[in-house]
C-alpha cells in the first residue's frame, strides 16, 4: 500500500484541509533560511489558500530549488536528473545541446575549478500547458535557440558554454533547473543586467505573442492620453478666455506658470526650465491626472505596462503620478505650449512644438511622438530590456523614413548597451552619421581606444555637443527564476 501511494510518477491528490502546525513550523524556518522563497509562485498560492496541499507544495518546491545548499555541486547535479517527477530520457533526466551522460557530467563539474550557475525557470501549469512547455523537449529547443545570448550575457564565449538541464514536471508549477559553466574557468562573469537580458531572451520567446499585442495596446493608450490631455486642456483653455471655466485651480496655476515662463530664458520648453518652474508644471499635470477623461487614460496604460512587466519582473512595479513618469514628458511641453498660447489668445495645439524640445523644425506627422516615447524609453531606468529594443527597432525604422535625429540616439544605444550589448563599431556608425548630416563640414572626432568612463562620458559628450538634435480580465501569466551560484574561483 505504501509503495503504490507514494511511487514515482505517482499522481497526487491535494489536501484542502487547513495547514497543520508542523507545516505552519516548517515553512517559517524555510523562510528564514531561505528568503527568496517568498518570491516563488508556490509561496503566492500558499499565502491566497493555506491548506495541507498547498503548503506541501511549497515546503517541496523550496527544498528543491535550494537543494545545492545541503547536497553541494555534484549532488545537485545527480539530484535534478534524477529525483521523482523528473522526464527521464533513458536511466536520467538531463538534456543539453548533445547527448549527456550523466556519470561524464558529474566528473567534469567535480573537476571544474570555476564558477558553476543555477537557473530555475517556472511556469504555471495552465501556462505551460497552454504554451506547449509542459515537457522536456520544449524547453530543450528553446535553451538551445538562445544557447549564444545566454554565452554572450554571461562573458563566456560561445564555444565555451557548457549547460545541461533537467525538466520536472511538478504539480501546479513545472520547472527546469540548468546549470552553466565555461569550459575555460577563468572566463565568465553574470552581471545583474546579464541576468535580465537572459531572462528577456527566454520569455519573449515563450510570450511573444501575448506580448506582442499587450505592446500594441500600451502603444495605442499611450496616445490615447496624449489626445485626451490635448482634448482637456483645449477645452480648459477655452473656458478660461470666455470665463466659464469648472477648473478654476488649474486656471489659477497656470496663470502662475505664465508670469514664471515671462521671465524665463531660452526655449520654453521642460528641459530648460529652472527647478521652480518644472515644479508648477509638474502641478498642473497631476491636477489633469484627477480630471476622469485622463485618469482614466492613464489607469489604462499603467494597467497594460503593469502586465507587461509581470513577464519580466517578480516584484510590482509603483504607479508613479503622472508626472514622474518619465515616458509622458510630453503631456508637460503641452502644458507649457498651451499656457503660453492662453497668455497669447492663441489656441492651437501642434504636435512638433508640444513633444520636442531639441529641434526647430520636425515633420508633422505621428512619427514625431513615436521618436519621442522611443527616446524617453531608451532614457528609462524603470523599463524592461524588451522595450528598449522595442524603441530601438522604433528609431531604426524612423530612420529609415528618413527621420534623420535618429541617429544620435541609435548611436547612443549602441555605445551604451541600451537594449542591445555595447557594440563600438555600430555606435560610431550611427554618430558619423548623426554628426554628417547635421554638420556637414565638420570633421568627425576619432573613436576613443580606452573604454574607461571617463572617456566614454567625454567622447559622447563630444558627440553630444555636434549632433543635439533639433484590457484583458484573465490572470497574467507568470514566471519566475531563480539564480545561485556554486563556487567562486
């Protein structure tokens, strides 16, 4: 009776009971020892329904993903190729990007004298099912599709890699353990944005078309509340020249606004404004975020970047006042173009003058607000991997219609690694470019050898100075990794 209710690959009925005390014990002393417990998607079902069940899945799956505390490299290594609920390809159940033996494996990580990674990638299992990564196979093809990226953002070269893995289909969250390593042990270095560009790679490819139209959504709400800002404040203004106005503190502010921008110097626009002033601006901003027409504009948008971003992220993103956030800075050149032009008595709203703030002379269609919003994203500290390649293919595309500013940024993307791996070559590329067709007759200054900071900083400071260009329902799905390493050289 007891080998037939607890054998491998048995399946196993959950308790709906409540949490017995030696659970309750067990799982505070699991969070104690092991914090990032807390982030798993067991901890999650765990805290909405504490019974029997789910706090044997979780006690299970933390020991599991901290097995190689207790059992050290090469137990780790025996343990998820070997332990119950493993997919077997043969006597074990590891896979990599060639037939593994398990005995050759297990020698080769005792013997390694560097660095050894531990990658624990889970999914949901409605997702899993959903998407088709509820076997081995599926995660096997997709590890070795991004086999270079994962080198690459690790600082190990390609023909080094080493990796296997080893698919566990277990309960309401199947997962993969990899391990990494370089063949060469003194190569190899994991970086915080390494392991965000890895786990960016993996889940664009898994999501890609969920994210693709979740992108297309933000995209379109993002105008949205750029017209309905628009929209609010032509009508605001228009009260206020014929004395009706219901918004008589936004009023007020912006007359305070029109005397500072009075005595301001240089271009009226939000970037150069003194502190002081960029404070009223701000105000007012947060004050058209309560009217409901924008509220509800803005609520939307955070609520897509916020699905977008429990792709990508494990804790959740804060929901910053509108004017905090980074990527509407246009809605401020708006507030700042339409107080001036109330002061005036004139009321007009064009697009080039309200969103770009470097350049006289901008072509008057959509892409205007498109190079902009890729600018702002590239700038972002608060914005996913994903999406600053996302605006870098914006502003490769913009160049290609010949919107020339682009290539300042294009090259500045690829000098500082925003949304790609540093390249010199291609950042040079894009600032000759930006530099000749702006300043035709200037001599282009020749690409710094040292890599320091300091010259990076004054070689693009150069640069600068040439080339400153004029609503679903459903849960979301989740996935979380994790990541150890073994020993240190």
């Amino acid at each position: 009776m007891k080998y037939i209710g607890t054998r491998e690959r048995v399946e196993k009925l959950e308790c709906s009971g409540p949490t017995t005390e030696s659970q309750r014990l067990f799982i505070e002393n699991l969070l104690q020892d092991f914090p990032d417990t807390r982030d798993m998607n067991e901890y999650e079902d765990y805290c909405t329904a504490p019974t029997t069940g789910t706090a044997s899945t979780l006690i299970s799956a933390a020991l599991d993903a901290n097995a190689h505390e207790v059992v050290g490299c090469e137990g780790y290594m025996k343990y998820i190729a070997t332990r119950p609920r493993v997919e077997r390809h043969g006597e074990h159940g590891l896979f990599s990007s060639r037939p593994v033996s398990l005995d050759a494996s297990l020698k080769e990580i005792e013997e390694h004298p560097g660095t050894v990674w531990t990658f624990i990638w889970s999914l949901r299992r409605e997702d899993a099912a959903r998407l088709g990564y509820n076997h081995a196979n599926s995660w096997q093809r997709l590890i070795k599709a991004h086999q270079v990226e994962i080198a690459e953002a690790m600082n190990i070269p390609p023909d080094q890699l080493r990796w296997c893995a080893a698919f566990h289909d277990e309960g309401g969250h199947p997962h993969v353990h990899a391990m990494v390593w370089s063949a060469d042990p003194k190569r190899g270095h994991l970086t915080r944005e390494g392991i965000n560009a890895i786990r960016s790679k993996l889940t664009n490819d898994i999501f890609q078309d969920e994210l693709y139209s979740l992108y297309l959504e933000k995209d379109i709400s993002y105008k949205d509340l750029i017209a309905m800002t628009r929209q609010t404040m032509r009508e605001l203004t228009k009260k206020m020249q014929t004395e009706f106005c219901d918004s008589s503190e936004i009023g007020a502010k912006m007359l305070t606004l029109s005397q500072s921008l009075e005595t301001a110097k240089g271009k009226k626009v939000y970037g150069y404004l003194k502190k002081s002033t960029k404070a009223q601006v701000d105000d007012i901003v947060d004050e058209l975020a309560n009217i409901p027409a924008v509220a509800e504009c803005y609520a939307l948008w955070n609520k897509l970047r916020d699905e977008l971003e429990r792709y990508y992220k494990d804790t959740p993103r804060k929901h910053l006042p509108l004017s905090q956030q980074k990527e509407f800075r246009a809605i401020k050149n708006l507030v700042i173009q339409e107080t001036e032009n109330l002061c005036q008595n004139v009321f007009t709203f064009e697009d080039a003058d309200m969103v770009e703030e470097y350049t006289d002379v901008l072509p008057e269609n959509s892409a205007v607000l498109d190079y902009y919003q890729a600018v702002e994203t590239l700038d972002a500290d608060d914005v996913t991997q994903a999406e600053k390649r996302e605006a870098l293919q914006t502003l490769e595309q913009l160049w290609d219609s010949g919107f020339a500013m682009a290539a300042h940024h294009l090259g500045r993307a690829w000098w500082k690694g925003l949304g790609v791996l540093p390249d010199d070559e291609e950042a040079e590329f894009w600032f000759r470019q930006s530099a000749n067709l702006l300043n035709p007759g200037l001599p282009a200054p020749n690409m710094p050898l040292e890599h320091s900071s300091r010259s990076r900083d004054e070689w693009t400071r150069r640069w600068s100075a040439t080339s400153k260009p004029p609503m679903r329902e459903t849960r979301p799905p989740s996935i979380i990794w994790e990541n150890c390493i073994f020993k240190e050289t």
